[in-house]
C-alpha cells in the first residue's frame, strides 16, 4: 500500500466520520449504491479508487472532489487503474501445445478456481504474468512480447507491465 493511498484512504474516512456516517450508514444513505465494504477498502487503501469513483463519492457525500485528496496533491496524482491483462483463450488454442502447455494449465487451473468456463477469455493479473514469466524462463516483458507475437494478448498489455 502506498503512502498516497493511507494518505487518501485517511481523508475519505475522515469526510465520512464529518458527516456522522459509519461504513453501513453509508450503504444505506445511498441505498446500496456504495457498499461498506467497497467504501472501507478505499479507506484502508486495499483498493484502488478510479478519478471517476472518487467524483461520484465526492458527489455523495456533497464535497467538492479537491477535499477527498490528501493536502498537497491534486487530480493528476490519482493514478488510472493498470490496463486489463485479458488471454485470448480461442487464439491460445491455435498456438501450438508445445508452446503453449505452460499457458493453457495454468489459464485452466485459474478458470477452475472462479468457476469461470467461458472459454474465451480469462483476465488475470499482473502477478500471474510475473508467475508465467518464471514458468516460461523470461522476463515478464519478454513473455508478454511473446504473447502479443501468438496473438493472445493485446498489445496494450505492454502498458500493464511498464507500471
């Protein structure tokens, strides 16, 4: 967690303690719009809040967005959510097996633990890169070159490892 995120996480709970709120009294003013949950890992700064969710927070609770920050910073630091890592499960397919092994066990192995049998794309996270770059003996951006090379990342997942 970064200091930006304490320092912001400590700002949003302090508007919300103003205005006599708790994490479930928030949930029901906003009939559910906003829940508890959601809104207390923004206030420990276990979650990333978008500029456009800290505009629609500081629309709830009637403050301009400028009092959500924390005291010397600005908009510009709210950092954009990390690009989408998205595997083209149907491109995967025709990569040959032997290349591809790797990939498909442990795309099925994540598809298993969510459930998830869409079978056409599977998002994961910049930690599983990390874990597939060890498997596959490269660094996570060479593997994610060579993975935009099979077809089955985009290439803006570029971005997502520039981060």
């Amino acid at each position: 967690m970064s200091d930006y995120a304490k320092a912001l996480g400590a700002r949003l709970r302090a508007i919300r303690t103003q205005q006599g709120l708790s994490l479930h009294g928030v949930e029901e003013k906003s009939q559910g719009r906003w829940k508890a949950v959601v809104v207390g890992s923004y206030e420990r700064g276990d979650r990333a809040v978008t500029v456009q969710r800290l505009s629609e927070l500081a629309d709830f609770y009637g403050v301009p967005v400028a009092e959500l920050l924390p005291e010397g910073h600005s908009l510009a630091a709210v950092s954009e959510p990390s690009p989408r890592l998205v595997i083209d499960l149907e491109q995967l397919a025709s990569v040959s097996p032997q290349q591809s092994a790797p990939l498909a066990r442990y795309a099925a192995t994540i598809q298993s633990q969510r459930g998830d049998y869409n079978g056409r794309v599977l998002s994961i996270r910049q930690e599983d890169l990390r874990s597939l770059a060890v498997i596959y003996d490269a660094s996570p951006s060479a593997l994610t070159e060579q993975l935009i090379g099979w077809g089955v990342l985009n290439a803006e997942a570029r971005r997502a490892i520039e981060i």
